[in-house]
C-alpha cells in the first residue's frame, strides 16, 4: 500500500487555500492594524457618559462601536483562519490568543453602552431621532435595548460581567493546553 504524504500548506496550490488578502495583504498589515485598534478601544472607552449629552453624541457613540466591532471581526477572522491553518504555529496561535483576550478588552469598553442606552428615555431618544436624522440608523437597535430593559445591569455590573468573560476564556485555554499535555502523555506511554 502506498504511503500518502499530506503537503504542508506552503506546499499546497494556492486556489485550494483561504484567500484572506481581503482582510489583510500580509501579517504584518494584521499585526500594525492590531496595534492600531488598541489605541482605539482606549479612544471609543472615553466616550463613556457623553450618550445623554445630544443626538449626536449618541449617534458618536453607536457608530464608533460599529467601527471597531468591524475591525475586530477582520481582526479576529484573520487571525482564527491563521491559526487554523497550522495549529502548531507559534507565531498564529499568538494571534489567535491575542485576539481572544482584545475580545474581552472590547466588551469591558463597550460595557457601559447599553446601561447608557437605558439611563435615557424613551421619548428622549425619540425626539434625538427626529432631530439627528442620522441616528434613525439605530432606531431598531434602539428600541431592542428598551424592550431588554430589564434584564440589563448597571455600567459597573456590566464592566464585571465583561471582565469576567477574560478570567473564564484564561481558565478554557488553560484546560484545554493542560488536556492537550494529558493526552500527548497517554499517547507516548500506550
């Protein structure tokens, strides 16, 4: 029976491989965008509390979420498809644990967004919609918050919960490296 050798992806024909240039062109355009989006977390976690000063400002607010959820999801994908793609790479598994951890960065900063949401009223973030045509955008966003009213917890409450995602995915990669080590000393021993 003939052996079969798998091809390493390097070795692979690039049309039978992910194409991620549309997210990035190359690594280090990922690692640059990477750096940048950290000084933006720390920029759209300052606009925390300025919601209830007008519609524009609630409009700054939900746009500028929409903008680095964006950039994280490009961040993310790229990341998770490079690991995916040689999960004994070093250098990929550290984008995909650096992007597991800015998701709980991300969350702790856009913590505060729905609480804020809510601390407005109903007839007040009506009258903003009518005076700011550009925040109908989120009118359907919006209105789901009011409707979840009560199942949301204060900003601090919030800012807990969004930290405690970071300890529980630290606890997941510590089990499943720990797993890993098991079963690769099962393995050599049986």
């Amino acid at each position: 029976m003939a052996e079969i050798k798998l091809k390493k992806r390097e070795e692979m024909d690039p049309a039978y491989c992910w194409d991620l240039s549309s997210l990035f062109g190359s690594d280090e355009e990922f690692e640059k965008t990477e750096q940048e989006f950290a000084k933006k977390i720390e920029a759209f976690r300052a606009k925390q509390g300025t919601m209830k000063e007008s519609a524009e400002a609630l409009y700054d607010v939900l746009s500028g979420l929409d903008d680095i959820s964006r950039v994280f999801s490009s961040l993310y994908v790229y990341a998770s498809q490079k690991y995916h793609q040689d999960m004994g790479n070093q250098k990929y598994q550290g984008y995909a644990g650096k992007m597991d951890s800015m998701m709980a960065v991300l969350a702790d900063a856009s913590s505060f967004v729905e609480p804020e949401i809510l601390e407005l009223d109903e007839e007040t973030v009506t009258e903003f919609e009518k005076a700011y045509e550009p925040l109908r955008l989120y009118d359907r966003i919006l209105k789901e918050n009011f409707r979840k009213k009560e199942h949301i917890l204060s900003p601090e409450m919030e800012a807990v919960l969004a930290k405690a995602g970071e300890i529980s995915r630290h606890f997941r990669t510590q089990t499943s490296d720990s797993s890993r080590s098991r079963m690769k000393r099962k393995i050599r021993f049986h």
